[in-house]
C-alpha cells in the first residue's frame, strides 16, 4: 500500500508540474506577412513600387574613369586621370494632373584620393509641363560627337520651365538664375534670363531651335540645330548668334558646326567634326576681330552591354593666338 501511495503521489505531482509548464509555455507569434517589391511597368522599364506606397522608383547611373590629356591639363603635367560616379533617382506616381515627378541626380568626382567633390547635379519636380528646381537648359543640348561648342558656359540653372510636348514636337519657356553664368564688368553676378525652345522630328530629320536674353547683359544668343540620317551615318549641322557675350553663349558672334556620325558597325560609331568661330571671345566684355576652326575625332565602342568605351582627340587654332591639341580616354560603365 505505501508503494501504491507513494506511485499515485508522484504521478499526481508530475501531472500539477506539467500543468503549471504548460500555463506558462511561450506560444510564438505568428509572422508578419512580407511585402516584396512589386515591379511597376507604367512608366517604363527599371521602375519598382515603394513599399507600402503607389509610388514608382528607379535608380540608375554610372560610373567614369577618363584620363584627360592636353597642355598643362594636370598642372605641370599634360595628362591627368579623373574619375565620377553619379546616381539617379527618379520618382513617379499617378495624379489628377498626370505624372508627379521627382528626380535627384548626385555627382561625385575625384581627381585623386584627396581631391574630390560631391554635388548636386539635378533636383527638380515636374508636373504637367511645368519643372521646377536644379536642372539643365535647352543649351545643353549638342551634336553627337565632342568637337561643337554651340552651349551656354555653364546650362545647370534653378529655373521654372512650361513645355508643351507630344511624341514628335516639344514647345517650351523657362526663367533662369543665371547666378554663375557670364557677366559683364559692372554687373552683379546675381543675374536672370528668359530662354525658350522647340524642337521635334519628322522621319529620319530631328530639329531643334534655342533662344536666350540674359536681362542683366542685355545680351541675347539665338541657335538653330538638325540631324538628319544620310548613307551609313547622321548628318548634324548647327548654327549660333550671339549679340553679345552672356550667359547663353560666349565662344563666338556667331559659329557654325557640322558633324557626321558614322555608325560603321553595331558596336563603333566614328564621329568627325569641324566649326568655324567668327569673332572669336577672348576676354573682356566683348567678341574680338578675330576668327577661330576647330576640328576633331570622337570614335565611341560598345564593349559589352551597359560597358563602353570612348577616345576624343580636338585641335583648336584661333587668329593672334596659340593652337591648342586637347583629348580624353574614357571606360564607362552604366546601370
């Protein structure tokens, strides 16, 4: 009996034990569901939704090593080696008003491991036609290879802009801060602009017209460029008026420029090119007497996709003035 006592005991002990563990047992709680990032292919390739939100991101850049070369480039040296990275971010969502869009561009260049610089490149927000922010102007435009000079000194401007656009034809206004553009010996660099553009193509011809007043100057640049495909390559020519030097265009009076991109396989394109500057800026606040050719070469290649390499070579020769040889290497890697 002492045996069978002691048996019911312990069988009723472990079973109060097991009771009390099993009150206090820890239940795990079940996980949370895990949004993965949805692709969005409304607005083109690269483009995936934010979490938790209906806005589209994309990001994409790219990264440059370019050895420049040229008299004095590097300071005693004629050779100078660079490199950037820069990366966009481009935001999108659906409106009452069309597209919202928010873009970011960061820049960032080292000339050595000690001397670098990081800036804003872009940030501006556009919405049916209209832009706002740190962007680039109509003057940044150019042909296809290196050698034309027909921009603006410096295109990157706060500015407001309205462009009306379709598929084929573009019409537009802008305001500039033309703070760190060209000004002339009594005025403040604290300057405005008005610059308007058009453009469009039709078939195998592109075309694209730019005007500029510089307020503070008093100064106004206008220019007139078109491509057109011709045999293996495309044909480009330009044209430039300046009244004066401002901060729409410096280089000349008035230049004209022609280009021929040859693309002689799927991979090479071979660009030739030649302007002419009539009185040719110096310094100063006005254009010189003088005249001014430049001729170069750009050849570009396509190593494997998103890999590329281009080499450049320019020779300037202005009247009353020394020639100048110029030229990079660049390896090119986007994403």
């Amino acid at each position: 009996m002492n045996i069978k006592s002691l048996l019911l005991g312990s069988a009723a002990a472990l079973a109060v034990v097991s009771g009390a563990q099993a009150a206090d047992a820890i239940v795990a709680a079940e996980p949370e569901p895990v949004e993965y990032v949805r692709v969005c292919d409304a607005y083109g390739t690269g483009y995936f939704y934010i979490p938790g939100t209906e806005t589209c991101l994309k990001i994409n850049g790219y990264i440059r090593f370019q050895v420049n070369v040229g008299e004095d480039i590097g300071g005693d040296s004629d050779w100078d080696a660079t490199t950037r990275g820069q990366v966009q971010f481009t935001a999108k969502s659906d409106t009452e008003y069309g597209p919202l869009t928010g873009v970011i561009v960061m820049q960032f260049n080292a000339d050595n491991a000690t001397d670098q610089a990081s800036k804003l490149d872009s940030a501006y927000l556009d919405i049916a036609g209209f832009r706002a922010g740190l962007f680039y102007s109509w003057w940044d435009d150019g042909l296809s290879g290196e050698t034309d000079d027909i921009g603006s000194p410096v295109t990157l401007h706060n500015s407001i802009r309205y462009q009306y656009e379709t598929s084929d034809f573009y019409a537009g206004i802008s305001v500039d801060e033309l703070e760190d553009g060209f000004y002339k010996t009594d005025e403040n660099p604290n300057n405005v602009g008005v610059a308007v553009g058009l453009g469009g193509k039709a078939g195998a011809f592109s075309y694209q017209i730019t005007a500029g007043y510089d307020v503070d100057n008093e100064e106004g640049a206008v220019r007139a460029m078109g491509t057109v495909d011709v045999g293996p390559g495309t044909l480009g020519l330009a044209a430039v008026y300046a009244s004066g030097p401002s901060s729409y265009y410096t280089k000349a009076e008035w230049a004209i420029a022609a280009e021929y991109a040859i693309k002689a396989t799927d991979k090479l394109k071979i660009t030739p090119g030649v302007q002419y500057y009539s009185n040719y800026y110096v310094a100063g606040d006005d254009f010189s007497n003088d005249d001014a050719w430049k001729v170069g070469l750009t050849v570009d290649y396509q190593i494997v996709d998103n890999f590329y390499a281009k080499a450049s070579v320019q020779y300037l020769d202005p009247d009353n003035a020394d020639d100048s040889t110029t030229g990079y290497f660049r390896l090119q890697r986007s994403f």
